[in-house]
C-alpha cells in the first residue's frame, strides 16, 4: 500500500475492468438430514446468515447510490492520509465475504477484502513524532470518499458483541481481527461507492487511539479450485500449497459424522492441510479464505450431486478411544472447529469430503467410497523354504490389530504354512523379526515390533515347535525396506522376517 502524502484525500479504489453485476451473497446448501449414498438432493441457494444466529440481514438497493464518475484505482483502493499507517501487515483475501451493518441488521457483500488497524507512522522519519487525531483522520477519509462519489449508508455504533458468538465469527474475527475486534467500542460508519461495473463497501472505526478499515471491491464467485477427472477429482489453485505433507493411502477408513451417528467410510483416502503458498503471502499479504473455500467446494458438489450432510462440531469424544486416534491421526490434534460434511457422486462412486472451518488454513478429508483391491497373497511353506534357501530369510506380511500385538485372523493360515515348513525341516531355526513403519514414537514402535516377533512365536510354540529353535526380537523402523514417505512404502516396511539362524 502507497504511503504517499496526502493530506485530504483517498487517491484511488477500485480497478476498474470487471463487468459482472453485483450478485446477493449466498452459500449453497441442502439438507442436513442423513441419507443413504445413493440420495442426490439438488443444491439450493439460501440467505449467506446461518439460521439461528440472531442477526437480522437487511436488503440493500445499490441503485440507491448515486453513480459515480470518479476514476477508481487498484486493490487495496486505499491510500491512507499522511502520517498514517497499517500497525501491522494488512489483510488481504482476494474473494471472501463481509457482514456491513446497516442499522437495522447485516448486509453481506461478497468480493475482494482488505482490512487493517490504522495508527500514525512511526517509520516514517517525516512523521515519527505525529500523534494520532481521530478527528483528523475521519474528516479526511470523510472528505476523500464525498469526492468518490461515496454514501453513507450508516453512521453510529455497532450492537455489542456483534462479531461474537455466531456461527460465521471465527471467519470474521479470525481473518481480521485487527480491523473488527473492539470496533463495537468506537464511531462507525459504512459507505458505498457504486461504478458502472460494481460496488465499493468501505467500512471505518474511529476511536480514541486507532481506527480501522475494511474496504471490499463487490464481485461475483469465480470458482477457483481445479476439478480433475482423477482421484480426489478436486485439487488446490495457483498460488496454494500444501502447510504438511498430505495424507495419501490407497485404502483407509475414515468416521463421518451424519449428525445423528458416524459413517465409516472405506476407500481411497486424501487429507490436506493448505493456505496460500507463503512466498504469496509474504510479498502481497494475501490471506486464506475459509468462505472462497466453502464455495469451491460447493460448487464442486453442486456439479456432482453433492448433498450437506452436516455442519457443526463432530463429537469425536463418542468414538472409542482406538478410533479417536485414527480420526486424529488424519486430521491432526484441532477437532474444536466446526466442520462441513458433503456426500456426492462421481463417475458412479460416492464422494464424501469433511471440510475443517479454520480461520487461518483449510483442510479437507476426501474419501472415495472404494472396495479394497487384495494385494496381500498367502506364502505356502515350499515357497518360504525356497526364499529362506536362497537369501537365508523371507518376508511375511502379517496383519496385527492396530498398534496392538494381537494377530488378525487372516493371517493365521499364513502361520499355519510358516509351521509346516519348520515340521517338514526339523534342523532349521529361525529368528523372528518384527518391524515398523516410521509412524509414531521410536521407543514405542521398537517395542510394538518385539511383541509382534513374540506374538508369532507364541503361536508357532502353540502349534508343536520347539521354543529353543525360534527367537524373537523387534527392530521398530530401524530397517526399512522401502520409503516410509508413501503409503505403498510403509505397508512394505511393517512386516515379519524369518531368518536362517
């Protein structure tokens, strides 16, 4: 932002260029009631105002604004007076929405936002001594926005708590904090600029020692998010990135709350943590945005018979503490947001998608309702014979309960052929080694390791072998055999290896 001198005007708002008329914000939604995978409702469009959040939205006619003729500049629209400054990196979201308050209730305009708190310029050495008049600075802004061509559309205070305890807070209060938190404390006034192309909102706070601005450029929804014909057939725009390594597994299950119980959903699994890329943010401060989010995403439903399964906190505290973990372990320690659930078709398979309502970063989970694809095949005893003559040891993929040591039963007829082999060679001896992905703690997967080695070796005892030709030990995730940094890798890695002693 300029921070050229000025002392009693705004030298520009808007750039002009986009000829989209101005569109009522809303959020598409649909029912919130569980229904089978195979329900499509259709989507419908609703008031941008959760119900049951207290607040009145009040109509707006923008043709109640005098056109104006004012040439209008670039985003963020603003140059401030002289000798005042954003006290910290302004907020700028490129599409995003905001409740102006117009007396009587909000009126919510969607579009590109920029926001901050405004103090005096202490960097400046033309000005490091000014002190902050909030006279000076309303009659300034006043008088620039009357040569835009502005209207005033409210002048007064802000209900108490406004901002607070609404289903959309965290949206708001989050992503601009400094330009609304205290703001119900100080003389407010919103105004609007229209064009031949759109509105401006310009909404000012004046107080005692700050003011604060929110300044949005009106514009339409222009998804932004890439549709793809593969799997998780919805991927990140330019300019976003990844925060942590996705979650990426061939085949899981993850719990979806319907509302009324969890959906366990098994498949082809994606989790994502994301915001805009920090090379982005840290040369223009562009921001995440929760709303551009929540429209892409429901713009991608709306186009595949998507239907809101739910919106709200899950009650992760009724799954069974195992499942807990599981759930947490796909989307990280936070499960105090609320969450956005949608369920849609694909190519004739059923989607599901969680979408985390942060303030600060996205995150969704996509599961492809999928059937497993068995790669897994039994090791008969002549074929363990031959490995273990040829390289002295063989692999065997036994499959444990999670993070326990207990041997699932489809596995046992795999011992049953590691027990035949050593009856049909009474001379051989083997060690049995147990082994980890790289998942979890060192210390906790070593020994996790050892009591898979013993669990085997107990059943082999159990079914006639002597103890004194089998040893067991657990080596954790010190001898991996394949990269732990895919899911294909550590399935390779946890396994169970007969050696030659």
């Amino acid at each position: 932002m300029s921070k050229t001198l000025l002392a009693a005007t705004i030298a520009a708002f808007l750039l002009a260029g986009c000829n989209k008329k101005h569109e009522a914000a809303g959020i598409v939604t649909s029912s919130t009631q569980p229904s089978p995978d195979t329900a499509q409702p259709a989507f419908a469009e609703s008031t941008p105002a959760e119900a049951g959040d207290g607040v009145a939205v009040q109509p707006f006619d923008p043709q109640s604004v005098p056109l104006s003729q004012a040439a209008l500049g670039a985003v963020p629209f603003i140059v401030l007076p002289h000798g005042y400054a954003p006290v910290n990196t302004p907020v700028m979201q490129t599409f995003a929405r905001f409740p102006f308050w117009l007396g009587r209730g909000v009126h919510w305009v969607e579009g590109e936002i920029w926001s901050a708190l405004i103090r005096t310029d202490s960097s400046n050495p033309e000005t490091k001594d000014k002190q902050y008049s909030e006279l000076e600075f309303r009659r300034n802004m006043e008088a620039a926005l009357a040569q835009a061509g502005a209207k005033t559309v409210f002048d007064g205070e802000l209900p108490d708590g406004l901002y607070d305890d609404k289903p959309w807070s965290d949206e708001i209060r989050g992503a601009h904090s400094n330009a609304v938190i205290g703001m119900d404390a100080g003389h407010v006034s919103v105004h609007v600029i229209r064009t031949a192309d759109r509105e401006v909102w310009v909404q000012m706070s004046t107080q005692d020692t700050s003011a604060q601005l929110v300044v949005l450029g009106q514009q339409a929804f222009q998804p932004s998010f890439i549709a793809g014909d593969s799997f998780p057939y919805l991927s990140l725009p330019k300019d976003y990135d990844n925060r942590n390594a996705p979650v990426k597994r061939d085949f899981d299950r993850f719990p979806f709350w319907d509302g009324q119980q969890f959906q366990w959903v098994e498949g082809r699994l994606l989790a994502q943590d994301f915001d805009v890329a920090w090379p982005v943010r840290s040369k223009t401060g562009r921001k995440y945005s929760l709303y551009d989010t929540r429209r892409n995403l429901e713009n991608w439903m709306a186009h595949n018979a998507g239907v809101k399964v739910f919106e709200g906190k899950v009650p992760v505290d009724q799954l069974p503490e195992r499942d807990a973990k599981a759930y947490e372990d796909v989307i990280g320690s936070d499960k105090s947001e609320r969450m956005l659930i949608y369920r849609g078709q694909h190519a004739g398979n059923t989607v599901w998608m969680q979408l985390r309502q942060g303030c600060l970063s996205g995150q969704w989970v996509i599961v492809e309702r999928k059937g497993m694809a068995q790669t897994a095949g039994l090791l008969p005893a002549s074929e363990l014979k031959k490995q273990i003559d040829a390289t002295g040891k063989v692999a065997l993929q036994v499959n444990f309960a999670t993070d326990k040591t207990d041997i699932l039963p489809d596995s046992l007829p795999q011992i049953e052929q590691v027990a035949a082999l050593l009856k049909d060679d009474p001379s051989l001896k083997l060690a049995v080694n147990g082994h980890t992905d790289n998942t979890g703690d060192a210390a906790h997967n070593q020994q996790l390791s050892e009591g898979r080695a013993k669990a085997v070796v107990a059943l082999l005892t159990g079914k006639g072998i002597e103890a004194s030709r089998l040893s067991a030990a657990g080596f954790g995730a010190m001898q991996p055999v394949a990269d732990n940094g895919t899911d294909e890798g550590k399935a390779k890695n946890r396994r169970v290896e007969l050696v030659k002693r």
